[in-house]
C-alpha cells in the first residue's frame, strides 16, 4: 500500500479561544494539481501555514509522504516548497545569485547545486535571465522565479498560495500553464480565490469554510455540485409551449427567439431523453440540447453557507 503525499488528520488550531480551524482531515495520494479554497477567514491560510511548517496546530497531525510535520521538521521540510503569496525575493541580487542562495537554504550539497540551479531555471522559463537582478524583472517572471525556488531541491510538494495574483491576462496564462507542467511529476497545492483560476488549472479540489472542509473532490464533480435545473433547446420547427409543458417533469418553458426555448425541470434523470424522443416522433426537429448548470459563484456561495 503507498503512502500518501499529504495526510492531515483531526487538525485543529486556534490563536485565542476560538477556533481558527477544527478537525480538518485531507488526504492526498497522488501527484497533480489540488486547489485549495476558501472564503477571508474560512481557515485556509491556517491550514496552509501549518501544512508547511510555518506554524504548529494545536492538535491534530500533518503527515508528509508519511512523516509527521511537527515530530520530524527537518525531515518533512525536505519534502515542502512553498512560494507565499509575497515571494519572498532579494531584489538586489540576480537570479543566479538568488536560486544559489535558496539552494543553500535547502541544504542542496555543493556539488549538485548548479545542476539544481539550472534544472530549476529551464524548467520555468528564466535562464536567460541568470545575470538580470530580480528587480528589474516583470511581475511575471519573478513568479516564475518564486516557483524555481519552491522546486529547487525537487520537493515532492509544491504549495502555492495566490501564485497569479497582481499578474496580467498573458502572465497568468504563463504560469497556469507552468503549474500544471510542475504537477505532471509532483504533488501541487494551488491557493487562489479566483474560481475560474481553480478551474482551468487545478485536477481537484478541497474547500474549506469555518473552519472545516465543505468540498473534497474533482473538478468535474465541483462544477456538478448543483445540478441542472434548466435546458436551452434549438429547434428548427418548435411546438407550442404547451406540448413542452405536458412533458412529465417539465415545470416551465419560455420561448427566447424563434428557435430557441429555455424548458425548466425538475429533477429527473431521462428528461433530456424524452425531449429528444418528442422531437423525433413530432416532428420538432432537434438541433441542438444546451444543459445549464450553476456559475462557479453559484456553487461557491452554496458550499460557503453548508457550515452553520
């Protein structure tokens, strides 16, 4: 049986007599991308801090690749790279001179520094720039040398915090893309309050509110969490309203334009299946059957009030 990448259980913590977090429990088993969300003062930025040894729960443990964060730091840190949401960089030194400074940081032996170094920097994008001081550097790229020193010594997780916040439309395509690359051969933990961000680059998703976790589970099953209510349909030769209201299941119909109907339902599993029937047998002629789900606020704000 293999150990997980991540395993958080009963982890509670609290700075005064109220609970920050309570008995969160998180498992990760495998490599790839996992968002982590969470509304201002959900917890998030506790679990966070915790999972990468910034700070000691007070109860509960945090295991990584099987080893116990809090009874064997040293260990377990060898196994974390973490990029805050500020990067933590020297704008006065340049790249080179910055990643060195990290590799030593991460106890990389003498030897295997400058093979890590340069292996860190091809991976995101910023060789050609080893000699440019840091700050004279786009926002972008010092992201991406943000994230060449949270995989510098090869971790075998990454947590990113807010990774493309300040960044412009084509920065945030750059590093979205980056991240998923990194999560093809390693655990990555993406925390971000941008919801479409989570979607486009994350494989799964743990959602935390007040405290405790509200959500566990893909993508796919996040963007699902309601299901659909309402259909659009595309109909060359539409019926009267009323035949698509006599449709079992069926709650109500408004005509959008001449071919386009929006048929509200209620839960039931073969509705679309009936339609397309109909339209065969009636001669409604079909062109097209557009479910509509819930926007990712929808869901969000769903998930956010599942906690009282």
């Amino acid at each position: 049986m293999s150990t997980s990448i991540v395993k958080i259980e009963n982890l509670s913590h609290r700075y005064t007599k109220a609970w920050a977090i309570k008995d969160i429990n998180l498992e990760i088993k495998n490599i790839g991308v996992t968002g982590l969300l969470g509304s201002n003062g959900a917890g998030k930025s506790t679990t966070m801090n915790i999972l990468c040894g910034v700070l000691n729960q007070t109860q509960g443990r945090v295991l990584i690749d099987g080893i116990d964060l809090r009874a064997f730091p040293l260990e377990a840190k060898k196994l974390i790279g973490f990029l805050p949401q500020n990067a933590p960089l020297y704008l006065d030194l340049t790249v080179d001179e910055y990643l060195r400074h990290c590799a030593y940081m991460r106890r990389i032996p003498d030897g295997q520094v400058k093979q890590a170094m340069e292996e860190a920097k091809e991976r995101c994008g910023v060789a050609h720039f080893s000699k440019r001081l840091l700050k004279n550097l786009s926002g972008g790229y010092k992201q991406r040398v943000g994230i060449a020193q949270a995989i510098i010594h090869k971790p075998k997780m990454v947590v990113l915090d807010e990774p493309t916040n300040g960044l412009d439309p084509n920065q945030i395509a750059e590093v979205r893309e980056l991240i998923k690359e990194i999560g093809s051969d390693r655990c990555v933990i993406f925390s971000s309050h941008i919801l479409s961000e989570v979607q486009a680059t994350c494989d799964s998703i743990r959602m935390i509110e007040q405290g405790q976790v509200v959500f566990n589970g893909t993508v796919d099953d996040f963007n699902n969490y309601i299901a659909p209510s309402s259909m659009v349909l595309y109909l060359n030769n539409p019926p009267a309203e009323a035949a698509l209201l006599a449709v079992e299941g069926v709650t109500q119909v408004k005509t959008l334009d001449k071919h386009r109907v929006r048929v509200s339902f209620e839960a039931e599993p073969s509705i679309a299946e009936k339609i397309v029937s109909l339209s065969v047998s009636q001669g409604w002629r079909l062109q097209e059957l557009h479910l509509e789900r819930s926007s990712l606020e929808e869901i969000f704000a769903r998930l956010s009030n599942k906690v009282k």
